[in-house]
C-alpha cells in the first residue's frame, strides 16, 4: 500500500528539487524547530516534501513568494498547513486591474457579450466551464463554482499571462466609439 501512494506521488508534476529546498529553508528561517518539528521521521519528512512540492508547483514563483511575505503576519507563532499557504498565495483581482469573481459573473449572466477585459472570455473557453452547466445552477452555486475556476486565471494573471480581449469584442468597442 505505501509503494503504490508513493509512485501516485511521484507522478504528479511538483516544484524542482532545488525551489523546494530554498522553500524549505526559508519556512525553516521564519519558524525554526516549530517547522522542522512537524515531521518527525523520514517517511513524514518524505511525504511532507512531495505534498508541498506538488502544491507550491500549482501555485508557481510569484504567488509562492507573495504567501511567504504574508506568512509570518498571517501565522506569527506556528506555521499554516499546505491549504493555509495556499489560501495566503491567492491573488487579488484588484492588484491587476480585474473584475472580482462576482462582478465577472454578472458581466457572464447578463449574456450581452461585452466584456470589460480579456480574462472572462478566456475563463469561459477553460474545458471546465464548458463542461458545467452553468444555466442550472441554483443560488451560489454557479457563482461558487465559476469563482474557483476563475481564481486559478486570476492566479496566472499575477503570474505574467496576458488575456487579450478576443478580437470580435475589441471591433464591438470599436463600433461603440464610432457611434458616440
């Protein structure tokens, strides 16, 4: 049983050895022996590796430094667990000039096309959003669901992505000057 979780692990895309370590170091730095004591045997210490690496791969440079900044104002005396981090890596839409998850998708209910930037037509290209039924979903869950799915583009905003408008809506704003 142990093999088989191990090589289930070893699969999953995680960060390099060399980002981990200095992770490792720095988490080492900012809480001492309350860090290092969380694993208190090989196996764990492996475990423990593999997690945050697969973790900290998801979230990528940018946002993993920006939860490191955060660490120790957000958890002073004892370090967060690998979704505590996660949670402290998350990037704000405001910092880059988006709409937040609500206002994005009332701009997507309102069913008009016109988009205030290029993030929500890339969002609703994603094969999840494709793959819901967004039309059926009562209350919050739609707009659950679709803040999720459009955290992860926010997260790659922050990371250097760009998401252009779509070239239809770009001449639709074009035409909309015109006419004024």
């Amino acid at each position: 049983m142990r093999a088989s979780c191990e090589s289930q692990l070893k699969e999953l895309p995680k960060l390099p050895a060399k980002h981990l370590s200095r992770f490792w170091m720095v988490m080492g730095a900012k809480y001492d022996q309350k860090w290092t004591s969380r694993f208190t045997d090989d196996l764990t210490l492996k475990v423990a590796h593999e997690e945050w690496g697969v973790e900290l791969y998801k979230i990528g440079g940018p946002l993993i430094r920006q939860g490191l900044e955060r660490c120790t104002d957000v958890y002073p005396s004892w370090p967060p667990t690998v979704g505590e981090f996660k949670l402290l890596c998350k990037a704000d839409p405001a910092d880059y000039d988006l709409p937040t998850a609500e206002q994005a998708w009332s701009e997507i209910c309102r069913e008009s096309g016109q988009f205030s930037n290029g993030i929500i037509p890339a969002v609703m290209k994603d094969d999840e959003y494709q793959s819901f039924t967004w039309r059926n979903a009562v209350g919050d869950k739609g707009l659950n669901a679709f803040s999720t799915l459009y955290q992860r583009y926010v997260n790659k905003a922050a990371t250097g992505v760009a998401f252009p408008l779509p070239e239809m809506i770009k001449q639709s704003e074009k035409s909309k000057k015109a006419a004024r």
